[in-house]
C-alpha cells in the first residue's frame, strides 16, 4: 500500500492547510506586536469562545490537564478530598485530581453508552467525596443533569470536556452543565492549539475569579498573591490560532456527524459494535469508536487496506503502576475493564473525503463478512 494513500487517523497538516494564511498571518502579527502573554487575543480568544459555549466564563490555560487542576482548586478541593472518575479515560483525568492532593476513586461505566454510571457513582460517594468528574468521553455527552439529582447537592461536578467540544445535551452544548468545565486544545481535538493549551469554563464569577489567580502563582494584583498557584497559560500566538479556528469549529463537528452517520448506517452492528447515545444528545465524534470480537484482527485488516486505527484507551487508569496504590484489583469494573480489550478507534476527522469514508466501510465490511 502506497503510504500517501492511508486513511489516516489524524492528518493536522491537512485539516489545518486551507486555513494556513490566517494562522501565518495571525502568528506575524503576535510577532511584530511584541506582546505574547495575557494580552488582548487572549482576552479576545476567552471571550470569543465564551459567547460559543454559552457560559459567562472562559479562563485559558496550558493544557487540559491543568483546566481540570484549576477548576478542582478553584471548586476548594484538595488534600483529604476524593474526586470520582471513570477508569477508562484518558491519565491525565486522574493524574489532574491528584495534583490537587485529592485521591482519585473510580466508577464503572454503563455498559451501554460506555460512559459514567450515574448509579454507579451515586453508590459509592462517601463522606469525602467532593467532587465528581464526568468524562464526555468521545465526544459523547453524559447525562449531566441526572447525575446532579443522583449525588448530593454539596458534591461538586466539573466536566471534562477534553473530547466534548462541540457535543450538546438538550440542545445546549457540553460545559455549560455543571460547577466548573475543563477543556483541552490538544492538537488532536476538535479545535486544536498548533502546541498545548486548555480552559476553564465556568457561569460562576467566584469560581472564575479563582481559577484566574491561581493560574497566575495565585496573584491578585501585580506582586500581591493570595494563595500559591503555579504558572498556566497560554501564550497569544496559540490564543490567536484557536480564536481563528473556532470560526470552523461547527463546520468540523458537523463533517464528523456526517461521517459518523455513515458509519451507522454502513456497519454490521453485530460485528462492529458501537456506544448507545445518551438520550437527548448529540455527539461531536471527537473519536469514533467500536468494539469488535478479535481487536488484533480487525485492525490488521484495516491496516492492510491501507486504513489507521487506534485504541482510546487500552489501559484501565488502575492497573497503571502509578495508580497501584490505591488498592484496585483487576476485575473490580468488569464493564471497563472489558471494553479496554475491544474497542478500535476509526478515522473520523473532518478532512476525511467521502471516498475515504467509503474505504473505512468497504474494509469493515470485508471483516464482517468474514465472520468478525
């Protein structure tokens, strides 16, 4: 197989190609300003993707690790809280809650949607527990609302939006449910920092107040500090970047619906089994992603018709060794725990042409026909 013929999982230079002059232009114009933290794009990029979400607040930040650090802070949580999340998210969720001194616990998932169970977590918050993080993961949206009726009102929600950014609930978009939301501009998202970036959102002036000093060594004003923050922040070339690129954010996540909803209505649902939708949502298909029976030979197949895949995440976060400590044995969310051993991510991204998509199908196809 020709190598410049792959499907390719993630292709940036070609997403991002036809907006080229905008982001040389934007990043010249940063360069002669001789301003290149905490200026007016980054206030604009704040506002701008503010007034997008439909919240009162934006606070940027260095990443999406860091989003979920300063609203978890901003929310007063830290040493002898627990914070629960889903074991089959990405590190960084858990390796967030416990930057703060809080201990991450872990929730199985819904077998169906794959996302948290509201139940489940419902079950197992305690007298420490301070928070809950809610991943959209995929770009699926989780029932916030019923999770808020599930848990105890003085138990904090922060979404974690890394794989969320444009999905909706209810006709609202992600982010805009909870105390605090945090999102990451990894290059991979989908809206994407040309580097790392991230946000806190958030409808809370106090919240938000917050979340701006300790982003800033915790400083109130120029040499004063009321709490010891750390340095997180983006500069005003990656500001610029994303402030340009959230003009198309609705255009990609509709491309991505598109090619999802070919990929439903193309593939056998007993070979390639794929997530139930929370009811009333409408995902932004950061990934798409299925289970199949034999993981390694689909995507040997796949590879073989010239097609990438990925796995999101083969690894449940409690049978990392820097989580072993926490005392979880294999085999305590069996649910999770088996979707690690199954699931394959498909190309999904906006750049995808219609006879790309075509080749997905026709080579998932073959895999079914084949028996799976």
């Amino acid at each position: 197989m020709n190598q410049d013929k792959r499907v390719r999982l993630l292709d940036l230079g070609r997403q991002l190609e036809p907006l080229r002059n905008d982001l040389e232009r934007a990043a010249a114009d940063v360069i002669r300003s001789g301003w290149y933290l905490f200026g007016e794009r980054t206030n604009r990029f704040e506002r701008a993707f503010a007034d997008w979400l439909g919240t009162e607040h934006v606070v940027s930040c260095a990443n999406g690790t860091d989003a979920i650090t300063l609203a978890l802070w901003s929310l007063g949580i830290g040493a002898g809280d627990t914070v629960l999340t889903v074991p089959n998210t990405a590190f960084p969720t858990a390796c967030a809650i416990t930057r703060t001194g809080a201990t991450p616990a872990f929730v199985d998932i819904d077998p169906k949607t794959w996302l948290i169970d509201i139940e489940g977590a419902a079950g197992v918050v305690g007298e420490s527990t301070r928070a809950v993080v809610p991943v959209h993961l995929y770009g699926h949206a989780v029932d916030i609302p019923a999770l808020r009726d599930a848990i105890p009102g003085d138990v904090a929600i922060v979404e974690d939006c890394a794989q969320g950014h444009g999905a909706t609930l209810n006709g609202r978009l992600v982010g805009t449910f909870s105390d605090m939301a945090a999102f990451s501009f990894y290059p991979s998202k989908n809206i994407c920092a040309l580097g790392d970036a991230g946000a806190v959102a958030t409808s809370s002036g106090e919240h938000a107040g917050r979340a701006r000093q300790l982003r800033f060594y915790g400083q109130e004003s120029r040499d004063h500090h009321l709490a010891v923050g750390f340095n997180s922040r983006i500069d005003e070339i990656q500001a610029a970047f994303l402030t340009i690129e959230l003009e198309h954010i609705d255009r990609w996540v509709d491309r991505r619906r598109e090619i999802a909803g070919a990929y439903d209505a193309a593939l056998d649902r007993n070979a390639i089994r794929r997530p139930a939708i929370t009811g009333g949502s409408h995902p932004s298909y950061h990934l798409y992603v299925v289970r199949v029976d034999d993981r390694d030979a689909f995507r040997r197949l796949l590879d073989a018709e010239g097609i990438d895949t990925g796995i999101h995440y083969p690894v449940p976060i409690f049978y990392q060794p820097a989580y072993r400590g926490l005392g979880y044995e294999r085999g305590d969310f069996p649910h999770a725990e088996a979707l690690a051993g199954e699931i394959v991510s498909l190309p999904v991204a906006p750049h995808l042409s219609d006879a790309e998509v075509g080749r997905v199908i026709d080579a998932c196809r073959i895999y079914a026909r084949a028996g799976g």
